[in-house]
C-alpha cells in the first residue's frame, strides 16, 4: 500500500519494488491509495497508475476517502480511550499513516499478511529498495521486512519534521500527541484550509 501525490515518485517507488521482488523472486501487489484529501490531482495520479499499469488503485475517489475517515474515526475512538502511540499498537501504526500523509510527497507501508510491516516516507523508503545490497544477508538472518524496517529506521534522520492534519472538529482535539516516529511529543498547530488540493 503507498500513497501521495508526487507521480514521478510514484512511478520510481513502482518500478523499484517491481524490480526488487522479481529479483527476489517474491510475489507483489501494490494498491494506490491516494491523500487523505482526494480531489483532481489524486484523480489525475489514479488515471496515470492505471493508463502506466503502474499498480492497483481504489476504484474512486469516494472509496479513497473512506479509506482515510476509517484511518481518522480509528484515532479518534483511540484517542477518546486514552490510547497513545507508546501504549497502543494500532493508534501507532495508524497515527504513522496519518503523519505520512500529511507531510511527504510519497510513502509506503508493505506487509506480508497481519504479521511484520516496514514502513517509510517517500524518499527514506525508494533508498532502503535501492540499496537492497546493503541489507540483503540481515533479510537471511531475520526476514525480508524485518531487515527493511531496521534498515529504514537506520536512514531516518534524528532530526526530523513530521506533521499531522486532522480535518474538521468531530472529536476533540487532545492535548499532546506523540510522534510516532521518535515519541516526542508534537507541536500543536491550528490549520485552516480552503482547497482539496
């Protein structure tokens, strides 16, 4: 599962993971799932990843929107539970979900069935596929997506700017948020917004 809005990202993060699973000789599928906030562009990306058989997409903007309200109704039920990234498993994958989208460009979550993920921004994530040399022979020892999420973690810088948007007022807004990269906790910010784009 990737998402974004960079299509020259797009299309090198695709054929980068394309190319490295069949040098690995590993079956993969890729969906697109856009931007929390889907409109002409991410309309515009899907036609491109379908017309370039780039991956699988959501079939319209509708469900990609579902998609992220599902991501966003989860943290807030999380959040009304006292849940936080440090104690909360799934309030920290989603909350890293949530963080990818509202900054990077590009990113990307891979999985092989409910067990282990790596997980990265953009840019971190296309490095970590490039240099598959470098973590090759830790993948013989722990696993493929074990040794990538060690190596992603490796290539991410301790310092860092993560964000995070929550649209609209459905819930109240907590008073700390912890990264779910570093566990620090985040700024607050107010942000108003008049486009989808």
């Amino acid at each position: 599962m990737y998402g974004g809005d960079d299509i020259e990202w797009i299309r090198k993060f695709t054929n980068t993971a394309y190319s490295l699973a069949r040098t690995l000789q590993l079956p993969l599928e890729m969906i697109y799932v856009g931007k929390s906030n889907p409109g002409k562009k991410v309309q515009e990306i899907n036609n491109a990843v379908q017309t370039e058989k780039l991956s699988n997409v959501l079939p319209d903007l509708a469900i990609s929107w579902f998609f992220w309200v599902r991501l966003e109704s989860m943290w807030h039920s999380k959040s009304q539970q006292s849940k936080t990234v440090e104690n909360d498993h799934i309030m920290h994958e989603v909350m890293r979900i949530l963080t990818y989208d509202s900054g990077d460009p590009g990113w990307a979550v891979i999985s092989q069935g409910t067990g282990k993920m790596a997980q990265g921004k953009g840019d971190t994530f296309l490095k970590c596929l490039n240099e598959h040399e470098q973590w090759k022979d830790a993948a013989k020892d722990k696993g493929l997506l074990p040794a990538m999420d060690d190596y992603i973690k490796e290539l991410q810088t301790p310092h860092h700017c993560n964000r995070l948007i929550l649209p609209g007022t459905s819930g109240g807004i907590p008073d700390k948020v912890s990264c779910a990269e570093c566990g620090q906790t985040m700024e607050k910010f107010y942000m108003y917004r008049c486009c989808n784009e």
